[in-house]
C-alpha cells in the first residue's frame, strides 16, 4: 500500500495523529526496504514485482527492471490503462482513472477512453477485445470491474457484463527481470445457454498519446522469411496477422514501436510485444480519432467463431508485452532474455545448443543405413554432437509423393531397424536426432487410405494439395490419440534424444464435418491447443528429449511453441550471406540461443553463390551452429577448418546462446557491412563477427565500436581467424574498445571476420 499512504489530508486531529505515526513507521520500514532494495541492486538480486493497488484512488500498479504499469477503474467501472513506459519513482501517485470526455456526439466515451480490454457494445468503434453474439440476437456487451485478486506476482481482474453471466477474467504477471508483462483473458460463460465468441483478443495494450509513432514488425516467405519493416504509425489500422492456421512467415507475431527520430538502435524508448499463440492470429495497431495508439492481439477473427457452452470457459494465448529505454537493441534484449530465463523449456537454464549434423541437403529422401553411417563417421571427426537424420525414412517415403502418416521404418532402406544406426551414432559419442512431420498426411498413404476422413477439408469440395499432402484435422480426438501414439512408441522404442518436428504447408479448405456447422470454426483453437497438449505429454513422458519446430523453414517461430520446443529452424534458406538478412530479422524478436544455422554445401543451391567454408562458419556461429553440407564431398582442407571452426564455436557458444546480442551494423537497407557482438551475461567474454559484401572505391571496413563490456576491465583480444588490423592492441579497457574501437581487415567480396574478448581477472591486471 505504499501509494495509498501519501494520500489525502484529514480534519480529524485524532486521525491525523494516528496518521502521523503511522506514516511514521511506514517510513522506517520504508527506509529499511529502500536499504534492502538497493543492496539487492547492488549484489544483482532481481527484485519480485509486487502489484499495489490503492484502493482509494482505485489504482493497480505494478513495477519490475526499468518499467512501470498502471491501470484504474473509472467511475463507469471500465478498466483503463494509465500508464505504461520507463520505471517510475515509487512514491509517485496516480491519479484515479477518468472516462475521457466524448469527441462530440459521433464518438462516444466508450471509444475515446483508453480501456485495458473493452467488450464490443455501446458505440464502440475501435477495435473491440471480445465480440459475443448471444442466442436471443443480443450481440452487444458493456464489460465492467467486479472484484480483483493478487496472488503475489499474478493479478487477475474480474469484469462482468452490466446485465448477463458474462465473466472476463484479465491475468496480469510482471516478469521481475526484464519488466515484461504477461497478459492472458479467459471467457465464462455463467449464462443458461451457449454464446459465440466472434473476436476475442488476450489484451490491448495502450501507448501514450502520440503521432510520432514507428512500428516495426516482420514479414517474409518461404526461404526468405524475417524481414524487418518500418512505417508510420498513423490514423486507421495496420494488421498484422496469420489465416494460415499456423503461425506463418508471412507476417510474424511481433511489434516494435518507437517515437521517429528519438534516438538510434540503442537509445530512446521502445515499446513491444509478442504473442504466445501457433494458430492464426491478429495483432492491430491502430491510431484512432484523439491520436491514441492501441495495439490489440489474440487469435485471428477471421473465419472464426467459438460456442463456448454454458458453464464453459474460454481462455486466450498469451499476450506478452515490454518497455525498454534502450532503443530497439535494447528491446530485443529484453525479450531474449525473457525466452532463455523464463519461457524455454527448462528455462531459466535451458540446454547448450549441441552442434548437429543434419543429413537433408546432402541426401534429401536418399537415407539408407549404410549412407547414414558414412556420414555420421565423418560428422564425428570435426567435434558434432548431435546427428539427426532427416525425411525419407519411414513409409514407402522415396519423395514427397508419398509416406507421410505411415511412421513405420522403411525396411528397404533401414532392413534391421534404426537401431544398428543409432547404437552406430552413440558409438561414434553423438545423439541421435530423427525428422518426423506428425501432422501430415500423404494421400498415398497406408494412413489416408484408412482414414480419408481424418483430413482438414469440405466434404464434396475439391481439396487443395500442397507438397502432395493434406493436413490431419488435429482437433479430432482420434487424430490426436495417433499422432501422440504413434510419437511415443517410436521414442520409447528408439533411443533417440531429439526430434525435427516438421510443418510443410498451411491449411485451406478448414472443414471438420464430424461436428455440428456451429462448431466446426473451434478448428482454429482445438488444433493448437491439441499440438500444444502432445508437446507437453510427449516431453512429460520423455523428458530428456528436445525438439526443434520446423515448419519449411522458420513458419512456426512464435513465443507459444518455443515454450514447448528447444529450438528452431530459421530458414530453409541456408545461403550464408542471405543468412546475414534473416538472421538479423529473427534475433529483433527471438534469442540467437535457438536460431538454428546451418552450414551448407557452396555454391548454395539458393543463389548458387560461392562463399568459403570459413564465411559459412562465421555466419552460422552467430547462431545455434549446425552442419548440413554434404559430407562426402568434402576434401581433407574442409575437415580441418570445420574442425578448427567447430572449436571455436564450442568456446563461445555460451556467450553466443546466452549473452546479450548488440546488432553493431545491420545488413538492413542493403548494407555492404554486418556486425554482430555478443556479450556474456556478466561481461566477462564478449564475441564479434563483421561481413563484407564487396569493397568498393579503397574504402576500409568501417571501424568496430563494441558495446556492453566493463569500461574499466581490461580485456584481452583473440582473432579467430586472423583479420584484426596491425594495430590493434592485445589487451585494452573496455573503454577502449568501446571507444576507440576495432579494425578489422576486410577487403574484396564476401569476407568475414571474427574476434573475442576476455576480461583479465584483478590478478592478471
Ligand atoms: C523442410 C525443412 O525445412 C527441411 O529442412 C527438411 O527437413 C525438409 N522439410 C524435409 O522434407
């Protein structure tokens, strides 16, 4: 109650009296906690965010790293955002929330005022957070405050529609470390009958009122996913959004806004969010009629319609939501750390990514025992840890004409089983890793010809085929039982450690015809939350296996799969210096600790662009480091960098996958230069790697100005492969390489660079 106690004066002598003294001692535990607070800073102990609410002014506060939220509830008993943005100072108060006045008779209070999350009802014109149509027509909703509890971290709000059993409770939980805010909603219907959810969003999130806004956010395509893009934030709506039934690279589900002009990637103040949801999703950003900027997000309506039955209830994916005053750099910190401490599996200290050998681009469905072995012996000689075989070896599976579904070892390819190839693999000290596409079914398959019903689409309609392959309707409670029977028989009976969980098209024709018209667009929500379901009882029941989602590439990255998946696949595009752009592109939203980077044969299939083995390496190791050349083809020379390279990477990895990552020089805007720094959690090691395209008119590299290090530490300089200019200094200050910077001899084409730095323990100073 720390904000209720600086507030109003009394008359009452007595009460003042009593007041004083309290106030008083409130003082002194204040002084203590103020001690404690700061020595907590001091030795690096996060604080738990507490949630105040001051229940005079009807205020909810809450507060963690460098950002503070606030809500109230106004006379009208609508919930509304007050704040959100750069930490506060504690004593600061809030005055209680007031509906903002109506815009003249065309825009009613209900759309001026900033609310947290606002039924469609009355004269709402902005984009509403839940949309109902009732049984008796009614389709209007004027959600109020009915009561709130905090649980220590976790706040949850209760609104209540004004006339019917319509409940919405809001979950609200600050992360202590980073400041982002977890939100989530969940529908109850108390009514004597089902209601359908046309539109329903896990939060809206309110920025302060502005017309300088920038939004950035990610869009993309098969083997060019994860370009970033800018634009105005201006009136009208930008959505942006997936009707894929999955979460698609078109768009990814992710925002960033700033103030234009506030600053460069590492300065001023950022605003964003990501969802936590694999299905099609929407998130709005939208600028409305008194320059107020909103930007809502949950699954997408389109097509959408959910019966919730009465005494059932509804809950939303999450929706997570950050500050930073650090710039965009800053953002993305934040949440890569969020994802490594908080969201991965095993978090707060998920798995090193092993290195692994991936068979796809040297053998495509050509897998058999023999050829796997060859490969896996020569894998193991440059230091990878993992191999995992790909497509091809299950089913009459020669292509991708046929086989998805049938998840039985091809006895052509495989006469004994996987077994002889796995016990081969730990003998060679690897795991083994298997591809598998579970939600995938071929039509010439021994699956479809038993079960043709068990497909997505619209009776008597013609059916779209993508890749020779249909998509299984997960929602079915028969297909679920297979696909997570037929993935635990094949993890109980195979010792095998990690699965490349595979997505290879999105949906059309979304027909589920086995349940009544009314419930057939639930399809959009039962699907994911079956998906979800099998991860988290396939990872119960085999704990020690980890998976990466793949989906063609990076289609299925968003912060709901990575909650139950280890890793990811950026791209299918494994070109080294297209991997600059998508790389860049993937780390504004998600941590490098799961970005799986592959090196591939040269010239690249993609560009037939020819890059040395070298530059392959070094792009790759700004990521998880994996290779997928073909290994047959390669002379003594090639072993011996890999190996050298795959050494290095094994040195820095943690640095890498754990650190805090600074984009020096982004390849964005065509950008002849790249530069990328990764810096250890406590300073102590920091790594760079810089990417030329093409020297032109004798110009050098542009100098290297490192970020993040331990200005008065001395650090010690390291080139991997010997590109650091004459000059430069075995050891210095972090000051001095902050400041003075790095040269790095680059010349010609598609040349790369890489150092490290290592902080001098006192003793050696
Ligand atoms: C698409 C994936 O992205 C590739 O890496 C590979 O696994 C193929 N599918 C196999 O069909």
């Amino acid at each position: 109650m720390m904000y209720a106690m600086w507030s109003g004066v009394s008359v009452d002598r007595e009460r003042s009296r009593a007041r004083l003294r309290r106030t008083m001692s409130m003082h002194l535990w204040l002084l203590l906690g103020v001690t404690l607070l700061s020595a907590c800073g001091r030795w690096g102990v996060a604080q738990s965010p507490a949630v105040h609410y001051d229940e005079a002014r009807r205020t909810f506060r809450m507060d963690a790293a460098g950002t503070t939220y606030v809500l109230g509830i106004n006379q009208q008993k609508q919930l509304q955002a007050l704040y959100w943005g750069k930490r506060l100072g504690s004593r600061d108060q809030f005055p209680a929330a007031v509906q903002s006045p109506p815009a003249a008779a065309f825009d009613q209070p209900i759309t001026t005022t900033p609310q947290e999350f606002v039924g469609w009802g009355g004269g709402l014109y902005v984009e509403p957070d839940l949309k109902i149509t009732f049984p008796d027509g009614n389709r209007d909703l004027a959600l109020q405050y009915l009561s709130h509890t905090i649980q220590g971290q976790l706040l949850r709000i209760v609104l209540k529609d004004v006339s019917r059993e319509v409940y919405v409770t809001l979950e609200y939980t600050m992360d202590a470390e980073t400041g982002i805010l977890r939100r989530a909603a969940e529908i109850q219907n108390r009514t004597n009958a089902s209601f359908t959810i046309e539109q329903v969003s896990a939060a809206t999130w309110n920025l302060p009122r502005g017309t300088d806004y920038r939004l950035r956010y990610l869009t993309g395509r098969w083997a060019a996913e994860w370009t970033v893009q800018e634009r105005a934030v201006q009136p009208g709506k930008t959505v942006l959004e997936s009707r894929r039934g999955t979460t698609g690279a078109q768009n990814n589900p992710w925002f960033a806004i700033d103030r234009l002009g506030t600053g460069g990637p590492e300065t001023g103040s950022v605003w964003f969010g990501a969802l936590g949801w694999s299905g099609s999703w929407q998130i709005t950003v939208e600028q409305d009629l008194l320059q107020q900027v909103r930007v809502s997000g949950g699954p997408n309506s389109f097509d959408f319609g959910y019966r919730l039955g009465k005494g059932e209830t509804f809950k939303t994916p999450p929706f997570y939501g950050g500050f930073s005053q650090e710039g965009i750099g800053g953002a993305s910190r934040l949440l890569h750390r969020f994802e490594v401490d908080t969201l991965l599996p095993h978090a707060p200290k998920p798995t090193l990514r092993p290195v692994l050998y991936n068979s796809w681009e040297a053998t495509e469905f050509r897998v058999d025992e023999a050829g796997q072995m060859a490969l896996a012996e020569k894998a193991a000689t440059i230091g990878v840890e993992r191999f995992v075989m790909d497509d091809g070896w299950f089913g009459q599976r020669k292509d991708d004409h046929a086989g998805l579904g049938d998840w039985y070892v091809n006895k052509e390819k495989f006469p004994n089983g996987l077994k002889p190839l796995i016990d081969k693999v730990h003998g060679l000290h690897m795991d083994f890793g298997l591809w598998v596409e579970p939600e995938m079914v071929n039509p010439d398959s021994d699956l479809y010809r038993k079960h043709p019903d068990w497909v997505l689409n619209f009776p008597g309609r013609p059916r779209t085929e993508a890749r020779n392959q249909l998509v299984l309707n997960l929602a079915r409670p028969d297909v679920r039982a297979y696909v997570l029977g037929f993935l635990d028989k094949l993890l109980t009976e195979n010792d095998i450690a990690f699965l490349k969980w595979d997505y290879n098209r999105n949906w059309s024709e979304p027909g589920w015809s086995a349940v009544a018209p009314d419930d057939e667009k639930r399809v959009y929500v039962d699907f994911i939350r079956n998906l979800y379901s099998i991860l988290e009882e396939l990872r119960a029941k085999h704990p020690r296996v980890e998976i990466e989602s793949c989906s063609g590439g990076g289609s299925r990255v968003d912060l709901g799969i990575m909650h139950l998946t280890d890793e990811v696949w950026t791209s299918d595009n494994t070109d080294a210096y297209d991997r600059l752009l998508i790389q860049n592109g993937f780390t504004y939203a998600y941590t490098p600790a799961v970005m799986m980077a592959w090196v591939t044969d040269s010239p690249t299939w993609v560009n037939q662009r020819t890059l040395s083995l070298e530059y392959r390496f070094l792009s790759s190791m700004q990521g998880s480091l994996g290779i997928g050349a073909n290994l047959n083809k390669w002379g003594p020379e090639d072993f011996a960098t890999a190996k050298t390279m795959v050494a290095h990477y094994k040195a820095i990895r943690e640095t890498v996958q754990r650190g805090s990552l600074y984009r020096l020089i982004t390849p964005e805007h065509e950008s002849e230069h790249s530069v990328t720094e990764s810096v250890a959690r406590d300073g102590s090691a920091a790594v760079v790697f810089a990417f030329l395209h093409s020297s032109r008119e004798l110009y050098p590299f542009p100098r290297i100005y490192l970020q993040g290090l331990d200005a008065d530490a001395t650090y010690t300089v390291a080139s991997l492969n010997g590109k650091l200019a004459t000059d430069t200094p075995e050891r210095a200050s972090g000051a001095y390489w902050m400041s003075r910077g790095v040269d790095v001899l680059l010349k010609g084409d598609f040349q790369a660079a890489a150092f490290t730095l290592e902080r001098q323990s006192a003793a050696q100073k």
